[in-house]
C-alpha cells in the first residue's frame, strides 16, 4: 500500500504453479510436464484473484489480466490495457505466466517488464539477495549489493531462470532481488536505499 501510495507504477506477475510442476517428478504420476504446467498457470489465476480481493480491502484498486483466456473470470493480457491501466495509477496483476508450458513465473515476469517498459523487474524471494554462496548452508556467504550480468554468469550464481535472466541481459533491464520476508525492503529499494542486489549490465 505504501509503494503505491509513492507514486510508483506497479504491475506484479504472480506465481503458484510450482505444486502442480512438482507433480511430474513423481515415480507413479502419469502427468506430463506440459499437462502439469497448465495445471499451475490455473493455480496462478486463482492466487491472482485472491491478491485482488485482499488489495481491495485495503483500497488498492487492481486488475487482473491472464495471459490464458478465462474471460468469465478476469480479462486477457492486452499489452494496451495493461498500459493504460498502469498510467491510471492501479496496479496490474499478470496471471497464468506466457500463457505457454515450459516457461516459468521468472520469465513472465521479464517478458512483461520489456514489453511494459519497466524500470526494473523485483524478484522477491526468501534470502535478502544474491550471495556467493547459499547463505542457508555457508555461514560466511557474501552478499553482493550491486553486481554484473556477466559477473553472475561467470561466477555460476543463480538469479533466475536463464531464459529470464538471459532475455534481461539482452534488453538491459535491471533485476534487483529483494527478500519476501525482511520488513520494508521494497519500500527501501523504492526509495533508492542500498537494499538486496541490483543486477546491472554494467
């Protein structure tokens, strides 16, 4: 509610299929990966209503647009709408993915913020950024504040998944992780305080 009442555009690519994604790693489960996938694009639309709703009580005025067509439900991504809905100051929340198996949360996510023409994709996750190692398993793990796409590559650190991280890399957009769970970390980042790692092409 702060972000937004600063003024800042937002627009959030919601996940929630990786239950359903899980499934196909099973010895005894005939669901194919593809079948698993939209299964999970659906979860997605259902976490995106929720978001809806519990932003409505708080006087968040929201859209929800999928990128699979439900149109009893909520709206199809219309790169248009989305636009227009942003400069309206409401927020815009991006359902089902690409709309195609095989592509993740991460890589909707970059896809809309280049055609959306964001500042900055957020990843918010359960760490406070990019470390140099897995901060849960090494207690000296560095966090690195501002690094490099090419540092990142060839330090062999995760961000994302590679078609996301690569099609940033390719566009130049910026990716700042922040961690999900410390209080105001996106509030501080919004504000241009040093908070997770900025991913920068140079």
């Amino acid at each position: 509610l702060e972000v937004v009442r600063c003024n800042v555009e937002v627009a959030i690519v919601i996940g929630g299929g990786n239950i359903f994604r899980g499934m196909t790693s099973s010895e005894n489960n005939q669901i194919d990966r593809a079948t698993a996938d939209y299964m999970g694009m659906l979860a997605t639309v259902m976490n995106a209503i929720a978001l809806q709703d519990a932003m409505k009580h708080i006087g968040i005025i929201s859209r929800v647009q999928s990128a699979i067509k439900i149109e009893q439900i909520v709206e199809p991504y219309i790169r248009g709408k989305a636009i227009r809905y942003i400069e309206d100051n409401k927020v815009v929340i991006f359902a089902a993915g690409t709309g195609n198996p095989f592509f993740t949360t991460d890589t909707a996510a970059a896809l809309r913020a280049i055609e959306l023409n964001a500042e900055v994709v957020i990843k918010a996750t359960k760490v406070e950024g990019i470390f140099s190692d897995d901060p849960e398993k090494v207690k000296d793990a560095k966090l690195f504040k501002k690094i490099t796409f090419d540092e990142v590559i060839s330090k062999k650190l995760k961000v994302m998944d590679s078609t996301a991280f690569t099609l940033c890399r390719d566009q130049g957009m910026p990716i700042a992780v922040l961690s999900l769970f410390k209080k105001n970390a996106l509030l501080n980042f919004i504000h241009g305080a040093e908070e997770g790692t900025l991913v920068t092409l140079n």
